[in-house]
C-alpha cells in the first residue's frame, strides 16, 4: 500500500559534503604572490600563477602548515607522505591546463565528527590543491574576460563520507567545520570572501535500502541557509523522481537563489577524464612524526572540547557554552576572566552581555578592558557594592576611559548604601509620603513591599542597596 | 686577427682578464661566424645553427656583467638552445606556437652566466618543444651537420651542437629529456654533458617532461663544458622544487690517471646487433681508460631493453600535461575560428593544431592515451614500476665497486636527413641515452673517433651527484686519446 504521508517521509536523504576553504596564507601555494582578497584584476600575478612557459611551482611550507593543522582540527590522520598531482582539464580560467592538487595521497585521511543530533559523520579526505581565476563573464561585453588574483591560491578541500540525513545535520556539520577552522587559524571561511565553498552530493533512496542511489551535486551555495534550501528542493526532485520511476541522471546542479530553484549547470556535461598524474615538478610532501607532533602540540583547544569544560567544571550554561565557543577571542576573554577569579556562569553572563554588545558595535576591535578589571567589577557586585545596574556603568566607563572598577565606582557615586541609619531616613520619608500604601500593605497586600522598595531607590538616586531596603521594608510592615 | 674562438675558454678568459681581448671583439667575430655558417658562400648549404642572433653585440655584451672583471667565464660568448628563456631573444622552443614569443622571466642559468661573464650571442634551432633526435621537427627548418652538411647534427639540441662544431663559438647549453645533449655531441664530434637530475636548476627551461629534464652542456672540449658546468650547476630551491640542496665539487681538473677507478662496461650495451665500427670506437676509450690504469670490468644492467618503451609511456604522459598551457589564451599564437557553436573549444583546436607540429601532436595524443581512465594502470604505472628496475640496476652495479660505465653514446654516426622516417626506429636510436634520464644520473659523451669522417661518441655514467668523478674519467680519456678521438 502507497500514498500515505508525503513522498519525502518514504525516502531517506544521503548528503555528503564537499568543503573548500582557502588556507589564510600571506602568499600563494607555489609562488610569491599575494593572497589578498580585492585587488585589481590580474594584480596579484607572476609567471608561475599565469603558467609561463619554463616557469616551475615551489610549495609554500606556511599552506602545508596550515593545511596539517586544519586535518587535526578535524580529527584526521596526517600523513606522513602525501603527493601532488596533476588534475587536467582546459579552462580559460586555469592557467597550466591542470591544476596541482592531491589525488591518490593526499594529506590526511579519516576523521570523524558526532554532531549534536547525534549523527557519526566521517571524513574521507583532506587535500591541498590551488585555486584556479575567475572568468567574468559581464565586463566586457561580448568577451569574456579571465582575472587570475585566485589562481594558485592555496585551498584545502575537505570531503566527507555519505553520512548525512538531513539538511539540518549538514548545516550542523558545516558550522562545527567553520567553527574549528576558525578556531584553529587556518582559514577565515569567509563564503562572502570565497574563502568558504560547499557543494554538496546528494541523493535519496527508500527507507530501509542499503546501497545508494545515483546523486547529483549542487554547487555554488553561498550560504548555509542556501545549502539547506537547495538540498531540501534537490531531494524533493530526487523522491518525485524516483516515484515516477524516472532515472536520476547523475549531474553537476546550480542553486539559482533569485527563483529559488534548483537547475542542471549550463556547461555543457562532457564527462570528464581528469587523467591525474604525480606532479613530477613537486617531490613529495614528507612530514616527520616529529612535526606532525609538534602542529599537534600547537594547537588550540577544540571547541567542542572547550565547550564540555565550560559546562562540565566551569558550571556554564550550555546555551552560554555555546555562543561562547563561535568565536576564540571571545572564549579566550571569558578564560582570563574566571583565570582572574570570577565564576564561570557570571563571566559567561558579562562576557556574552556587556562584552559581546560593545564588540559587535566595534567589530575586530580588541577588549580595552582587561579581564582582571572586569573580574574585579564582578566581585565588587557580588559584594553589593555596587548595584548591577550600576556594574554596568562602571563597565561602560572602563570601556570608554579606562581605569579600575571601585575608583570609577567611588568617583561616580555609584557605590551602594546598606547603612541601616542611612537606609531607615528614606525608608521613614516613603513611608510618610505613602500613608495609604503602607496601611495597605500592612493589611496583607504584599505585592506593594516592591512599589515601596522602588520608592526608596528613587529617592536614595539608585544608591540603596536593594536587597536591605526590602528586608527593612518588609519588617517595618510586620510582615516578617 | 687569429682567432681567439678556436683556442680553449680558459685561454680566452685569460686574454679577456689580462685585457689582450675584448669581450666585444669576440663576440662580433662569433656573430660573423653564425652570418658566414648560414651565408651558403662556401658551397654548403645553410648550417641553420640558430633561431634568433643577438645582434645588438655591444648590449649582450653589457648585459653580462663586465667581460674584463675577474670572472670565470669573462668574455665567453655562449649559445643557448632556444627553450631556456631570456630576455633579450624570444624563446620559440623551434615551435609555430611561441615563434613571438618574449619571455617575462629569464632563466636561473642566464643568470649565472651573465654573471659569470659570459656573453650570450643567439638562440639555437631545436626539434619543436625539443622532441626529436634530429632538428628535423623544427619549425624553422633543420640544423645540419658541420662536418656533412647532408646530415642531420642530432637532436634535439642539433642547433647548440652544430654551432660548437663549426666554431661559432666554444660552448653552448642545450637540453636533454632523453639524450638530447649526448647524442648531437656525438654526431658532432665534441663534448655533451647531462647533469645529475636536480644539479642544474630548471627555471627557465621549457618544460617537455619534468620528470626527466635536464639542461645540459655542450663543450668543444671537456675543460671547456666543465667550466661552464661550475658556472651553471647548483641549487635554486627559490624557483625549482626538484633542484638538489647540496653544493656541487667543481669538475673542472687537471687531467690526470685513472688508478683505482673501475670502469664497467655493460653487457646489454654492447649488443651483436651493434655496428663493429661503432664498437671498434668505442674499445679506444676503454683501451686508454687501461692505459691511464682503470680497471675495465664486464658488468649487466638486465632490464636495458625495456628503457626505451618505458620512456616512451612516461615522457609523452608528462608532456601531454606540459604542453596544455599552449591555448591560445594568455600568450602565444591564437587561432580564431568562426564558430556559433563553441568559440571557445574552436578557439582551442585551431590553436593547438595549427601551433603544434607533427611530432608534438603525436605525443601529446600518445601521453593523453596512457594517462587515460582506464589505461593508466596498463601504462603509466608500469612504466614506472620499470623506472624503478633500471634504477636499480645502476645502483647495483655502482654498489659493486663500479665507479663509472663506458658505453657507446649512440648505435650509428649522424643519419643523413630523411633517412628515418619511422617514428619507432627514431626512438630506438635512444636506446642508449634514456636509461641516464630515466635514472637520474649524470652522463657524458666524449669524441672516441671517426667513421668515414664521421664523428662516434663514447659515452660515462656515473652515480648521481658524481659529476666530478666523472669529468675526471672524461679529461683522462681526452688526454690519452688526443688526437685519435677525431680521427677515423
């Protein structure tokens, strides 16, 4: 029996990932030009990233550096040997008439990831290989015109197995990569930049089926909103396919995000023989277990496993957990903090609130306040000293001028007044200004012990600590 | 004035030093050489040696850096086979497809030379992107032979061989991804020289197959090739992965005895099929290498036979990728073609089959068919697996106390043009050439004599890096065969 529930409940969705982030080197893969995003076309360019004739690549070790540092980030196995290759094809766009990738060994091999939803995604491969340029197709008109920055800029491409389910595991899996890449310093993955590139190889089979059925891949998403959305309407194509029992023809598919629609690439599909070969111009890569030992040694913590020590021993919320692992400086910042004597859960709360909020007003610039301000400033409040409205002005002033908590605090007046005589002259002049409130409240309606304890604060100008005044209120009422 | 290019480079390096010649006054008289050579005045038919002549002498000769200072090759005007880039010549590669060529970038070689004094004078004619054994594949028409000019000079480095010979100058780089500096050296009765892989930087030179590469030298005799190689040889880790680190010894020498070296002389070179004359020849260097008291001993390198097919499996597999950047688009010739359909493919196909010639074209198919899905394994990868063979079959024989090997250089003296027109028997004339390529290891032809006027190369092959032993076999044989090594 068929037809019950939507066609996509029958199917399963395969996705497997195909990453490309460029390594943040000063300089290209296997010449000395610059990197830098935005230049003037073809600026960025010498007679081994245009393929001149006689000219030869030398490796950049900074890219194999960066590039051993992304397989460990990823939890994969580093060769000690990896090899070059020549990837043949005929573009405009790529200067040599092949690009020098990795093939049969590339860098690092088996990695795995358990995400959040609990889905065990493997990694199969991690390769270097260059960039190739740009062809700008609506610059001069009727030509086309070849920009060549990009060409021989060093990328690591990152392909996992066929192991996810769902678009939401894929988007999952695609922010744990560019989290821990970012966290790793080697790359910026920015997609704006093209620093970070998915596609993804998707297809769909009936519950229940173990062997796969043909996949298409989708490129040029731009967005992991967009990966999302391409591979929702790709499966759906998949499954109304597969029901009408029409072959899926294995194909290279462009997301068009104007009409929201998934579309076969418009090259045309010659079916490629790459004839990849050893690059016999590049000997091969050999690391010693010794350097791969040390990249080892010099990397940060992962976040995920930063992420389980600030739940586990630091007794941070896991929401506040995870924001504050997306960004290291950020994370960093909250360690100096509680390094400095704060607890975890309250420098979590004044680093994801008042720190994250002036950082997002200021982006890339550095916190001016030390952590051992703020962790003083959280101390101060912890004492009653001063009021948390008040904390934060004091930390408003240390971001603006400088300078330590308790002086500003003194300075501004804003250290708080729990002297019980102090506290007892505004207390009997509410209470004198509030006759009807007061017999009220005595009468049992005790909702009003806060409408007078906002009197008090009013009229001791945010001063009064808040907590006495409400214990001294509540005992004048008899109220206990 | 008697002519300072018929003596040694180390002589016209003292006059040019001492000041008792001038930089410039060679050089002209070389470039009057080349003029004359070509000129036809004496009956001959054009000698063709050179694709491009530098004749702005007095800029060449400022380019290098002073002719009177103090240094190693002061004066020395040199050819260079015209697929080392330069500046100042185009650098065809003897191809339709670059014939305008400039390159932006001169080669780390240049360089050195400049540096060292030398005055570089013209570019020479080549087999197209320097795939050939004759310069018949040249685009711009064949070399010929000094000594019979209805006789190919080899190749592909005919046009640097020939231009040595004749006297245009005393030395020449060429380049060898098969034997393409030793066997013209033989057909031309002087000295050529293969390096060690990785001891002469290869920035700069136009890439036929990476793997197998090497620029090498040309010399009229072996004092003159080892000063140019001192100049030349070294590491480039700046512009060439595959260069060696380790600073090379000088093989420039006093010629001296040979006691305590041995000498192989491997079976398998030495076939019955081999022409007595050449064999004849050859025995001469072996007699004077006992003479001056080397030790000759019969050795075997078993898996010789299968260097040619192994060679031509992995040179074409590498060219064929090489070549790819020949498309029309960022330098070169371009051929538009009319076409609604696919400009672009057109574009590509009109390029490339108008650009390349004959030789070049069946390569690139050849090396395209190996490398394909399917074929690799049957093809590529054997051949490599048989690389392997023969590099061990050197080791083991130079494991064996052999120092160096004495073969001939070539089966036959220079073949007249048109008189090989199979592409198979072409490229068994390499038979004993490949196996230093596909080794990795330095080699050398010297003159060992003549045959009906022709001139028969004996050929060393040393362990790699041993480039100073083996000039010290080289400058023993020339000494003790003096003039029997150009004699019938």
């Amino acid at each position: 029996m068929t037809g019950t529930g939507a066609v996509t409940e029958r199917y399963e969705l395969v996705i497997g990932l195909e990453v490309h982030v460029q390594l943040s080197t000063r300089t290209k893969l296997f010449c000395r030009c610059s990197t830098a995003f935005g230049a003037a076309p073809n600026a960025h360019t010498c007679p081994v990233c245009l393929g001149m004739p006689g000219a030869l690549p030398v490796p950049n070790p900074e890219a194999v550096l960066l590039a051993t540092r992304a397989a460990l980030a990823l939890g994969c196995e580093v060769q000690e040997r990896s090899v070059f290759a020549r990837k043949n094809y005929f573009y405009p766009d790529l200067p040599k008439g092949y690009q020098i990738s990795q093939f049969e060994l590339p860098l690092a091999l088996r990695g795995r990831v358990t995400l959040a939803s609990g889905a065990s995604v493997g990694i199969t491969r991690i390769h270097m290989e260059e960039d190739a340029g740009k062809s700008v197709h609506d610059k001069v008109p009727g030509k086309t015109a070849i920009d060549l920055n990009r060409a021989g800029v060093p990328l690591a491409e990152i392909v996992s197995e066929p192991d996810l389910r769902s678009g939401a595991d894929a988007v999952a899996y695609l922010k744990w990569l560019r989290e821990s890449l970012v966290f790793a310093g080697v790359s910026e993955c920015s997609m704006e930049e093209g620093s970070l590139r998915v596609d993804a190889n998707v297809s769909a089979r009936l519950r229940g089926e173990t062997a796969f059925r043909t996949r298409t891949e989708i490129k040029n998403l731009n967005s992991f909103a967009f990966a999302e959305r391409a591979i929702a309407l790709e499966f759906k194509r998949h499954c109304a396919m597969h029901d009408r029992g029409e072959p899926v023809v294995q194909q290279t598919m462009l997301y068009d995000q104007a009409n929201d629609e998934v579309r076969p690439a418009r090259s045309k599909e010659e079916s490629h023989d790459y004839r990849y070969f050893p690059d016999p111009d590049l000997p091969p890569i050999d690391l010693t277990a010794a350097f791969i030992a040390a990249v080892r040694a010099s990397m940060p913590e992962s976040p995920t496993a930063r992420r389980m020590r600030y739940t586990n021993t630091l007794g941070v919320p896991a929401p506040d957990a995870d924001a504050l692992t997306t960004d290291r400086a950020l994370a960093e910042y909250f360690e100096a903090v509680v390094r400095a004597g704060a607890d975890g859960r309250t420098a979590a709360n004044w680093t994801l609130g008042e720190v994250q909020a002036r950082r997002n007003e200021h982006p890339g610039a550095a916190v001016p306040v030390p952590a051992a301000n703020l962790a003083a400033l959280i101390a101060l409040v912890a004492a009653g000293t001063v009021s948390n409205t008040a904390g934060k002005q004091v930390f408003a002033t240390m971001w603006r001028e400088g300078g330590v908590p308790k002086a500003i605090a003194e300075r501004d007046g804003l250290i708080q007044v729990g002297d019980a005589d102090a506290l007892a002259r505004w207390v009997d002049e509410v209470f004198a200004a509030h006759p009807d409130e007061l017999a009220r409240l005595k009468a049992g309606e005790r909702k009003l012990v806060g409408v007078l304890v906002g009197q008090v604060m009013k009229r001791s100008g945010g001063k009064a600590d808040p907590k006495k005044v409400n214990q001294m209120i509540s005992e004048r009422a008899g109220l206990g | 004035m008697s002519s300072r290019l018929d003596g040694s480079v180390g002589a016209l390096v003292d006059a040019v030093q001492s000041g008792a010649a001038s930089a410039l006054d060679v050089a002209t008289e070389s470039i009057a050489r080349i003029r004359a050579s070509d000129s036809g005045t004496a009956g001959d038919a054009p000698l063709n040696a050179f694709v491009s002549v530098d004749d702005d002498v007095q800029s060449a000769v400022a380019a290098s850096s002073g002719g009177s200072a103090a240094r190693a090759l002061a004066g020395v005007p040199i050819a260079l086979k015209d697929n080392i880039a330069t500046l100042r010549l185009r650098t065809t590669c003897g191809s339709r497809i670059l014939e305008d060529h400039v390159s932006p970038f001169e080669a780390t070689v240049v360089g050195k030379l400049r540096a060292a004094g030398a005055t570089i004078i013209g570019k020479t004619t080549l087999d197209e992107f320097a795939m050939g054994s004759s310069t018949e594949h040249s685009a711009f028409g064949p070399a010929r032979n000094p000594h019979d000019r209805d006789r190919v000079p080899g190749g592909s480095s005919g046009g640097s061989a020939a231009a040595v010979a004749a006297g245009i100058c005393q030395v020449a780089l060429g380049s060898e991804t098969g034997g393409s500096v030793r066997q013209p050296a033989a057909f031309c009765g002087i000295v050529g020289v293969k390096p060690s892989y990785g001891r002469i930087s290869r920035y700069g030179l136009v890439a036929f197959a990476s793997s197998l590469d090497n620029i090498g030298v040309f010399g009229r005799a072996v004092d003159d090739a080892a000063r140019v190689f001192d100049v030349v040889s070294g590491p480039d880790a700046e512009h060439d992965a595959t260069s060696a680190a380790v600073e090379p010894e000088t093989v420039q020498q006093e010629p001296g005895r040979l006691d305590g070296v041995v000498l192989g002389l491997p079976a398998e070179y030495f076939p019955d099929s081999l022409d007595p004359a050449v064999r004849d020849r050859v025995m001469r260097a072996s007699v004077a290498a006992r003479a001056r008291g080397a030790e000759i001993r019969q050795v075997s390198l078993p898996h010789t036979a299968l260097a040619v097919p192994a060679y031509y499996v992995i040179a074409p597999a590498e060219a064929s990728a090489n070549l790819s950047r020949y498309d029309g688009v960022r330098f070169g010739r371009r051929v538009k073609e009319a076409s609604a359909r696919d400009p672009l493919r057109a574009m590509y196909e009109a390029t490339r089959s108008e650009g390349f010639g004959p030789e070049v074209t069946r390569r690139i198919l050849l090396g395209t068919y190996v490398l394909s899905a399917g074929y690799y394994d049957a093809y590529y990868r054997r051949a490599m697996a048989v690389r392997d063979r023969i590099r061990a079959d050197f080791a083991s024989v130079f494991a064996s106390g052999v120092h160096a090997l004495l073969t001939p250089t070539t089966p036959t003296p220079a073949f007249k043009f048109g008189a090989i027109s199979d592409p198979y028997e072409m490229y068994m004339t390499d038979v004993f050439t490949v196996t230093a390529n596909l080794a990795e290891l330095p080699a050398m032809s010297v003159p060992t004599g003549r045959i009906s006027g022709l001139p028969v190369g004996a050929q060393i092959i040393a362990p790699r890096f041993a480039e100073r032993a083996m000039f010290r076999v080289a400058y023993a044989l020339e000494a003790e065969l003096g003039g029997e090594a150009h004699t019938g």
